[in-house]
C-alpha cells in the first residue's frame, strides 16, 4: 500500500491534499522525498514563525521534553508564567493570559469571557456579539457560529444565539442593541482573502465600543506574532482591546492558543480550564520562538525583509497585469488579488509545479504567509520560480 492509499483510505477525507512527501526543512525550504526542494510561502498556514528545522527552536524543545513535557495545571507550570509576561511586555499591553491549544479554542474562551462579562455587568444581560462578513474564527460550533460565512454553516446546526454579522466596520453600529455585548473582529481578514481594515475606522471603533461598556475581541490568530512587523497588529493598529486571542505563529508549530485579556479577573477558578494548555512543551517553544523574533525584529532585519517582499510583489501586480489587479495586506500577511476571469488555483498549481508553495485566502486571492526569520536569497528564489510560474500561464 502507498503512502496516499493508506491517507486515504485510512485518514478522514476532510482535506483537498496535495500528494506531496516533504521530508526534510530547512527555514524557508523543504524538500520531497525525491531530493526536490521548494521554497515555502506559505509557512504551513501562518504557523512556522521561526522556519523549518530552526535549530534554536529544536532544542528548546529537546531540552524540555527530555526533562518535563506535562504536569497539568494544578502545578505552576514555570515557562507559562513565564511566556505570560513576556507576551504582557512585548505587547505593552497590561493583560493576563490563559493558554489553550488552537485559535478555534482561544476564540471560544474569548466568547465564554464575553458572556460572562454580559452576564455580570450592566442591568440587563447581554450576550450578543457582532462579527463581521468573511471573518474566519475556527470550526468548533461557536467559533463557526462566529466566522461570518454562511455557506460555513450547513449541516451543524442548531447553532449557540446571539452572533450578529455586519457588512463591514461602519455596519458595526448598525448592529448595536442592548443585548450586544461584543465585537470580534480579525485586523486583517486572512481566510476571508486578506483584507486590512482601516485603521482610522478601527481606532473609531475602538473608543465607541470603549464608551458603550461593549467589548472589543481582536482575533489574532494569524496576525498575531510579528506576522504584521509588530508583535500584535493591535500594536500596528495602536489600540488596546479588551481580548485578543492569538495561536497560529505562537508555538513555531507546536500547537499553543492564547486569549490576553485586560480583563483580570473576568473568570474565576473552576470557570474555564484546559488540560493540555500551556503545558511545559508548547510554553517552553513558545517562549524560544519569541525571543527569536524579538531578536530579528530589533536587529532591523525583519522589517528590511518584509520591506522587500512588498516591493517585489507590486512590481509582479504591475508586471502581470493580465492576471492580477493589485498586490494587498500588511507585513507578512500579503496577496495577490486575481482578475475576474482567471482562476487563482490555476496560478498557486502552476507555482507548485515551478516548487513554490503559495496558498488561497478567499475566492479570488493569492496568498504569501512567508516563513518570518526568511532570508533574501530565500525570497529571491521563491519569486523567480513564481515568475516563472506566471510566464508559463
Ligand atoms: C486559523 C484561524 C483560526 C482557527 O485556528 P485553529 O488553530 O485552526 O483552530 C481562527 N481565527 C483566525 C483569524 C485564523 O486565521
């Protein structure tokens, strides 16, 4: 039996994978199991922060799981702490922390704290919440609930109440009643195709809500974590919302989720928990991986790289104007929105076939999530392969 036949027929067929064997990584590069290399942009979805293969990261992890992986929460657990107030620091922003294991969950913790605040504050309870159209919050019931994508929602239903959906950020207020008692937003919309909100609209939106006593939920799973050139794109954003959920780039691909809040004693012990959450593993890497990026960013280089990336994805919107109409997104997070017409799997297929990985973000875009720690001859390689890609279509 091949490898695929024993995926397929012993794996649930949830995912449209490509048959690929990568067996090897090195940063931004992987290699098949023919000896093929490739240049990831895609990082594995956001989630390789620190590159494949990083030796730092490696043995952090060695060095932790040779010793202690898991004592469960009922102990002090003493990289989580300390993860917890680095992420307090670096973010400047005055919140605790609970770890979970994936944005799904992050974001459903972030819900269960909003209906709690609803709960206890004000006169009435409130338990509304106002996403926005095209947002992707995770596929556990409530976070799907959340993800404003209707076609998302057939066959789980019935759903929890109370998720209202609003066009964009001025519908937001349109939204607003006595029952509403959040807003979660993404910055930058990721799945939904990689679209920036305004930042002026959001800073708006930030002190109206802040006035009206209703929270602001910033989910940061994919923004989160130097992927916007700062530690939070609530930093880019310089707003300081009341939760802020974070998982993807977090772990360097060790799963970790994690809901920051200034709210510091919204749930009390017994009223939320997790037991593989910020166990000694995901902590320990999780703390290497940002103080390697802390590094990168304080020696210039990461901005100097993202600097360059853009650049050279203009000049590729300009050049094949035939297949794209403008290059869009902020740092790392960056797209290629393709004409009405042409097929953006068309375009990431022929990528993959000239061994550069892009994926898709909504219907029409091409998307970059480029490794963070990415060299220049890394990125150089990738584009002349995407180019190639793009003259042979
Ligand atoms: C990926 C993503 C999620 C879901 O994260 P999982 O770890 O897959 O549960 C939630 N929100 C956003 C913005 C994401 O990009």
């Amino acid at each position: 039996m091949t490898l695929k036949e024993m995926d397929q027929n012993y794996v649930l067929q949830t995912y449209a994978r490509n048959y690929v064997n990568f067996v090897k990584g090195e940063n931004s590069i992987l290699y098949d199991e023919d000896g093929k290399d490739y240049v990831d942009f895609g990082s594995g979805i956001a989630v390789c922060s620190v590159g494949h293969g990083n030796p730092r990261l490696a043995k952090a992890i060695c060095d932790q799981v040779s010793n202690i992986t898991h004592i469960s929460n009922l102990y002090l657990i003493e990289p989580q702490a300390r993860l917890a107030k680095r992420l307090a620091e670096l973010s400047g922003i005055d919140a605790v922390t609970f770890f979970a294991n994936s944005g799904a969950e992050a974001n459903e913790g972030a819900i269960k704290m909003a209906r709690k605040y609803g709960e206890v504050e004000g006169e009435v309870k409130r338990y509304k919440i106002i996403t926005l159209e095209h947002s992707f919050h995770g596929r556990t019931i409530t976070a799907l609930k959340a993800t404003g994508q209707e076609s998302m929602h057939n066959y789980f239903g019935p759903f929890p109440d109370g998720f209202v959906y609003a066009k964009n950020i001025a519908d937001i207020y349109n939204h607003i009643d006595d029952h509403t008692v959040a807003v979660m937003i993404e910055l930058v919309q990721g799945e939904g195709g990689v679209q920036p909100m305004q930042k002026q609209e959001v800073q708006a939106l930030a002190s109206e809500l802040k006035k009206r006593d209703i929270l602001l939920i910033v989910d940061e799973v994919q923004t989160g974590i130097y992927r916007t050139g700062e530690l939070l794109a609530s930093n880019l954003y310089e707003i300081t919302p009341d939760i802020i959920t974070l998982a993807k780039g977090l772990g360097g691909g060790v799963p970790i989720g994690a809901i920051m809040t200034t709210h510091k004693e919204i749930l009390k012990t017994g009223e939320h928990g997790s037991t593989f959450g910020g166990n000694y593993l995901s902590t320990r890497a999780a703390l290497e991986v940002l103080s390697i990026l802390e590094e990168h960013k304080n020696s210039g280089e990461l901005d100097h790289i993202m600097i360059m990336f853009e650049e050279r994805l203009k000049e590729i919107a300009d050049k094949y104007s035939n297949l794209f109409e403008k290059e869009v997104g902020v740092g790392f997070m960056r797209g290629l929105r393709v004409k009405e017409g042409r097929d953006a799997g068309e375009i990431i297929n022929a990528a993959f076939d000239n061994r550069v990985i892009v994926l898709k973000a909504g219907r029409n875009t091409v998307r970059f999530l480029p490794v963070l720690t990415m060299t220049k001859e890394e990125m150089l390689l990738g584009f002349e392969r995407f180019e190639s890609a793009l003259s042979s279509l």
